[in-house]
C-alpha cells in the first residue's frame, strides 16, 4: 500500500505517495522528474544512479524508497548555486571529462562525497573512489585528473555546511 513519504531533495521539504516497493532512483525520476540520476543496470554495478544520501554516496537503484524518510538526498541538481556550477561540475566540464555523459551525474555526486569526506586525496585514492561508477567511453583519466584539480583548490572552495548537508 502506497504511503505518503517525507525527507528533503537538494534542499527542499517534500512529501510525495511511495509504494513500498519503488526504489529511490525510480521516485526521483517517475514521480519527481528528476532525471539526472541515470539507469544504467538497476543493480547497483553501474554507478550512473549515484546521488548523496545524508552525506554519503549511494547506488539510488538499490535503496528502497521508503528509507529516505526524513532524511536529506542530494542529486547532482542540487550541487548548482543559480547558474554557477558546483567545482566539481566546473572541473569536469572544463577537463572535458564527459563523453557521452550518461555515467557524468553518478561521477558528480561520487566525487563530491569522496572529496568530503578525504578532501586531500592522492590520484591512486581519486581512482579507487570513481572505480564503483562505470564509464563506457573510458574517460577516467580526465575524470580523475579533475577531481585532484579540485582537491589542490584550483576551482575554488568546495561548499560546506550548506543547508541540504551535501
Ligand atoms: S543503475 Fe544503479 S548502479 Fe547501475
Ligand atoms: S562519459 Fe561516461 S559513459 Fe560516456
């Protein structure tokens, strides 16, 4: 039986029916239209599902819906302040990382929990953070460079404390 679910996305309050059974990533595109979060597999391989669930990365294919209550989801959406894009958004659009940039949101939102979390990362630690978000075109190099320009400062500060806790 469907309920009425509450928590927050990218920052706002919203209350929206769930059935139990839904996943987080099929809410956040059905029935929110928010399409930045991809399905590649459903299965939690691929990584393009990728969205920051109370400040971590999760697969949003494989987290039941009903779960998130209360709690704060951020989707790659979310990271933009207006028109400026997030540093990590900048770093991989002026790195050139996205190809066809079905898997770029996923790698967006890996990224940016990554770096919260180890802010001063070495390449080799970057690698092993994006190795879980596939990327068929085999940009990793510059998806990888990009986020240790972001880590040495180079796109600026990397928002903290911001009112959706990402
Ligand atoms: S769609 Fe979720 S990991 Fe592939
Ligand atoms: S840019 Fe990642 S799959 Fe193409």
């Amino acid at each position: 039986m469907s309920e009425i679910l509450s928590f927050y996305l990218n920052g706002n309050p919203v209350e929206v029916l769930v059935k139990p059974e839904q996943t987080l990533l099929e809410l956040l595109r059905d029935e929110l239209g928010l399409t930045s979060p991809k399905c590649g597999c459903n299965h939690g391989d691929c990584g393009a599902c990728t969205v920051i669930l109370d400040g971590k990365a999760v697969k949003s294919c494989l987290v039941l819906a009903p779960t998130v209550k209360g709690k704060k989801v951020v989707t790659a959406d979310g990271l933009c302040s207006g028109e400026k894009l997030h540093p990590i958004q900048q770093a991989f659009l002026d790195y050139g990382a996205p190809q066809c940039g079905y898997c770029t949101p996923g790698m967006v939102m890996a990224a940016t929990a990554f770096l919260l979390e180890n802010p001063k990362p070495t390449k080799e630690e970057i690698k092993e953070a994006l190795s879980g978000n596939l990327c068929r075109c085999a940009g990793y190099e510059k998806y990888t460079e990009a986020v240790l320009a972001v880590s040495k400062g180079e796109f600026g500060l990397l928002p903290e404390g911001s009112d959706f806790n990402v």
